[in-house]
C-alpha cells in the first residue's frame, strides 16, 4: 500500500462549534467565517461577495454552512458564485463543518463559508 501526504495549503480543519462561535486550526472566530486555501478568517455573511469571489480558480467547491439549520442562500449569490465557476453546497452549518472535514483530508481544492449556530 502506498501512503500520499495530503497538504492543505493555509486550510485548517473545523475542531468545533458553538453558539456564536468557530475552532478552526486552534483559532477562535466569533461571527461568520470563512475557511479554505487562503486560510481563516471572519466573512460579512450573504452580502460578502467579494471575499468568496477570491477563490475563484483555486477551488471547485463552496459550501455554505447556513446556520443550525438548512436554509435557501439568496439566489443572486449562488448565480454570483456558479458563474465565477465555484460550486455551491447549501447546508446547516454543522453538516458543512463535517463534510468540510472529511473532503479537507482528502485533499479536495474546497472552502467553508459559515452563519453560527
């Protein structure tokens, strides 16, 4: 069997949640985050395109975390985003967080945008 180290770049894992709050690589983020291969750092929310826009290119996939649980994104966003060439997952912000993780070891070229629960 032959073992590939996986190199995330400047991504951290999600090491946990809260109300309000996010660990992600040791770090505390209050508020929404986004997370990927620029590395961590607070998001605006919805209206914070640009910071998405940002990595366009250097990943395939977005997901969106939208709180504790699953809600619809404002379509203008997703359109924004598809059209830049990022996929969107929609998901509750717990779901993205796993899901996240799990791709994030894989060594998929993925980002995290996130609305506490």
């Amino acid at each position: 069997m032959r073992l590939n180290e996986v190199v995330f770049t400047d991504a951290k894992p999600v090491e946990g949640y809260g109300p309000g709050f996010f660990r992600i690589g040791g770090q505390v983020i209050r508020g929404a985050v986004i997370a990927g291969p620029k590395g961590t750092g607070t998001w605006g929310g919805y209206d914070d395109t640009a910071a998405l826009l940002d990595l366009a290119g250097q990943i395939d996939v977005l997901f969106v975390g939208t709180g504790p649980e699953i809600a619809h994104i404002p379509d203008d966003l997703r359109s924004t985003l598809e059209d830049a060439g990022i996929g969107v997952e929609v998901m509750a912000s717990p779901a993205a967080c796993r899901t996240y993780n799990v791709l994030l070891s894989e060594g998929r070229r993925i980002a995290l945008a996130l609305i506490p629960v």
